[in-house]
C-alpha cells in the first residue's frame, strides 16, 4: 500500500493589506513586495485602487 498523503494547509490564510485611507481590504497580499504594488505609495502606504486613483487625481489638480 502506497498511501501519498498531500499536506495541504487548510490553515493558510492569505492576508491582505488594508487601505490607509478608507482602512477597506485591498487585493494586495501582505507578502507581496513593495515594488510589485503599483497602488502603494511610498511614505504613505497602501490605498485601495480607488482611493489611489483619488489621490492621483487629486495630487495632479492641485
Ligand atoms: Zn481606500
């Protein structure tokens, strides 16, 4: 008998980054690296697309 036992985590959450300006869950994995984020900002932190885009906008109208 050849029994194959796959350890599946079951436990494994992904966690996900939280927008600092509406603090609602992006779909940015915690694990993802900074540079792979495109709406991260630097010394700001990590914004949901539509807050990023708010602040773009926002930044290019002042
Ligand atoms: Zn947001």
């Amino acid at each position: 008998m050849n029994e194959i036992r796959h350890s599946v985590d079951k436990n494994a959450k992904v966690e996900y980054e939280v927008c600092v300006v509406c603090k609602k869950k992006t779909d940015v994995r915690i694990d993802e690296p900074i540079t792979r984020r495109y709406t991260y900002i630097e010394g700001a932190g990590q914004l949901c697309p539509s807050c990023y885009k708010k602040l773009i906008i926002d930044a290019k109208t002042r």
